[in-house]
C-alpha cells in the first residue's frame, strides 16, 4: 500500500469513527440518532447508482413477518423490496460500513450485535408504511435498526417522512425528511415508527443488526 492510499484509509476511518461516536452517544443518551447527510458522498454516490440501476424484476412486494408468519398486506405498506447479499460491489461497499458501526457500537455500547441484514427500499408516489415496531419486547433478535436516504434533491412538500415515535403515547413523533445521505438508527424494540406517502419516487436502504438467537435445536440466520 502507498503513503498516499494508507492516508487515504487512515482519513476514511477517522471520519467514520467520528460518525458512529456521535451515533453512539445518541444512543446512549436517548435511544435513537437522527445525522443528516451523514453518511460519506462516495458510498452515497455509489448506492444511489447501484439502486437506480438494479433491474424491476429484482424487487418484489415488501410484507411483514418472518418465516411461516411472513404476510404481505397493502393496507399495512406498499413498498417494494430487493434484499442485499453483497454479490455487487456496491452492496459489499454498504454491508462493510455497516460492519465496521457495528464493531464499533458493540465495543462501544456492548450491544452483543451479531448480524446484520438489509434492503433497498422503493416508495412509489403514494406509497407508505403503517405505525409499526421492527421487533417486539422479548423477542431478542432485532436489536439495532438503521435507515439510510438516497434521495438527491428532495424537499420539505416532497413527503414521505419517517415519523419516529418515542412510545405508544407519543401524538407527533419526530419527522424525518428523506434528505441524501441521511442516517437514522434507533432501538427496535422501542420505538414505533411509519412512512408517510410521498409525492416522488422514494430510495433508501433499511437494516437491522441481530442478536444472536441461535440454540441447539434451531440456528437464526440474519433472514
């Protein structure tokens, strides 16, 4: 490795600790972190190019559940999904930026995360996504959830806002606009949250960094 590229990797790193350090004091402190146009422009640049181009026929109709209680109901949401396996480039660039948050957060937090798995996420115009929790109390799988907008010029009339819930009470929760290269990541068993119907075609990636459920009788894959 040159000089030039080992301070190239040095710089990239530091800023990156950097953002998973403020992501993790949030945490902390409140359970959640909202960063605006946080995530670095060249993985932006590249996520957003890789989703543009991936083919329709690679995305299918989201739905809820897992396993034998996976069901998909537009009443519930109407976004349509392609999983993330790291076989391009850009989606091996994303899942080792997520591995390096999570080695930082677990040594940072000890959040025990042991996997991770994740989506791109298309929003047609007038798409949403119901109040909803990513996992439920006792359930020890989702631990962390975190959501990332590859949406370049969006505005405030634009919709589609994450509304992020602080509890069951809480009447307005907190608007997110899907502004580019946003990151939010929250505790899953905590906080409801929905998508609000948008008037422009939508572009994210949602992931969830797992706990480790498996046990003698049965092994939990990320999915």
């Amino acid at each position: 490795m040159t000089a030039e590229l080992a301070n190239a990797f040095i710089d990239e790193h530091t800023v990156d600790d950097t953002l998973f350090e403020r992501i993790a004091r949030d945490l902390e402190q409140q359970g959640y972190s909202i960063q605006p146009g946080a995530l670095p422009a060249p993985l932006v640049a590249t996520l957003m190019e890789h989703q543009r181009n991936i083919d329709a026929a690679q995305f299918f109709n989201a739905g809820t559940g897992r396993g034998l209680d996976y069901a998909q109901n537009e009443l519930v949401r109407t976004d349509e999904i392609c999983w993330i396996t790291g076989t391009s480039a850009a989606g091996q660039q994303w899942l080792d930026w997520a591995s390096r948050l999570q080695v930082y957060l677990n040594r940072r937090l000890f959040l025990g995360l042991f996997s991770f798995e994740s989506h791109f996420a298309h929003y047609a115009p007038g798409d949403f996504y119901r109040k909803h929790y990513d996992a439920f109390k006792g359930e020890a799988n989702r631990q962390l959830s975190i959501v990332v907008y590859l949406n370049p010029g969006w505005s405030v009339g634009d919709g589609g806002e994450l509304v992020l819930y602080r509890n069951d009470q809480d009447p307005e929760g907190i608007k997110v606009t899907p502004l580019l290269g946003s990151i939010v990541t929250f505790l899953s068993e905590d906080f409801p949250h929905e998508v609000l119907p948008a008037k422009r075609d939508r572009y994210s990636i949602a992931g969830w960094f797992r706990v480790n459920t498996s046990v003698a009788e049965r092994v939990d894959p990320p999915r």
